[in-house]
C-alpha cells in the first residue's frame, strides 16, 4: 500500500514538472521495491509479477494526470 501511494506521488510530480521521459526512472524504483518485498516478505515470482505490474500502472497513470 506504501509503494502504490509513494508511486502515484511520484507520478504526479513527475508528470507535472518533468518531461516524458522521466517515466523511465519508474524502473529502477519499482525494481528496488520488488527486490526489498522478495528479501523482506519471501514474495514468489507471480506474486511478484503481479506487485511490480500494479506499481508500474499506479505509477504512469499518476503521470498522465
């Protein structure tokens, strides 16, 4: 819940003062939440699959607006 909350702030932060490209810095971020919900919480791959794939929507949705 922290990480889609920290995601769509970020998102809209970026998507107000920064350009298109500033979406692929949603990568590294959502990598190292994934890496610290795999080591912190034992989450499996399609566990985290489906946890990386909502972030990443949270994320550039928040963009867009």
């Amino acid at each position: 819940m922290k990480g889609l909350l920290l995601n769509a702030l970020l998102g809209l932060g970026l998507g107000r003062f920064g350009s298109v490209w500033w979406l692929l810095a949603f990568l590294p971020i959502v990598a190292a939440e994934l890496a610290y919900g795999v080591y912190a919480y034992h989450l499996s791959m399609s566990g985290g699959l489906r946890r990386g794939a909502a972030l990443l929507v949270c994320g550039q949705l928040a963009f867009l607006l």
